[in-house]
C-alpha cells in the first residue's frame, strides 16, 4: 500500500493497495510553533487497489481529521495525528463498498478507525522531513517511515494561512 498526501498520477506499482491523498492545513498559532488543521474542503483521501493484477479499483475515505505541530523557523515538526473513519470508505459501488467495510477487509464494526500518529520527525533540508510513525489498521499497529516535504504557505483571500503537505509511504495491505 502507498499511501500519499498529494493528488498525483502514480507510476504502475505492484503493490496491493496504492492511496493518494491531498492534504491541506489551516493553521493557527500555538506557544512554540504552529498548529496545522486538516482543511477537508481541499483534502482528500484517495486509493487504487490492484485487482486480479488485471485492473485497478479506485475509491476514497470520506471522513478523516488531523493535526499537525509546525515550527518553519526550527525546522521542527510534531504532534501528527491522523485519523481516518473506515466505514467512509467509498468506490462507486455499493456492492463492493459493504464488502470492504466487513471482516475480510477494514472490519470497520470492530475497528471504526484507521489512524496514524507521530513517533518523530528528522528534518532533512528546506522544508523536506522523514517521520517516523505508527500506523494502526485494524487494531494492528506498524512503525514506518514516511518523508514529507511542505509546500510555501499560502493566504487565502480570508487572510487564512494553509500548507500542503505531499508525503507517501508503502505498507502490505495484509500485514
């Protein structure tokens, strides 16, 4: 499983389980740095699964929230926390929607949440990072490491600051 927090087309992967995501943050100021919300009008949470090594299904989760600790100036960054609604899981088709939702996938009845959290952020240059994390899917939980790189910030004609956030990393949809 790739998993990325930028809208891009994809190389053809042989991973099981591919995500794309775009991820926008509204900040606000905190005692040492800045508090990044995920902005959901201009996020999302997008996949591509292989299927049959034939073909790719493509479908979102609908519902997700996190934060986001930022200090530019430091170059620190912590605090982050994701968290994904499993049962959002959508792909045009209801059929396979209810599928995936049940035990032999996200199990969403028993694990209604997929959910990363921060370890520690090693800052690399400019405004690139590598984190180091824990991702929980189905009650399972997985150390990985996921590089970043933060776009400029950018004002919104409210005077509201957001930041983009592209960042991917690889699990097996099985472990």
């Amino acid at each position: 499983m790739k998993v990325f927090f930028y809208r891009v087309v994809m190389n053809q992967s042989k991973r099981p389980l591919l995500f794309f995501i775009l991820i926008s943050f509204l900040s606000y100021q905190k005692a040492w740095s800045k508090r990044y919300i995920v902005n959901k009008d201009h996020s999302e949470i997008s996949f591509e699964i292989d299927y049959l090594l034939v073909s790719r299904v493509r479908g979102q989760f609908l519902k997700f929230n996190g934060h986001l600790d930022y200090d530019r100036k430091k170059k620190e960054l912590k605090n982050i926390i994701v968290e994904v609604e499993s049962s959002s899981i959508f792909t045009a088709n209801k059929m396979r929607d209810s599928h995936l939702r049940k035990k032999d996938f996200l199990f969403s009845s028993n694990y209604p949440t997929l959910f990363f959290k921060s370890i520690n952020a090693r800052w690399v240059k400019k405004n690139d990072f590598v984190i180091t994390g824990e991702i929980t899917i189905r009650g399972v939980k997985k150390e990985i490491q996921i590089p970043i790189s933060f776009t400029q910030s950018i004002k919104d004609a409210w005077n509201k600051e957001s930041l983009f956030a592209p960042f991917s990393f690889v699990l097996n949809r099985k472990d």
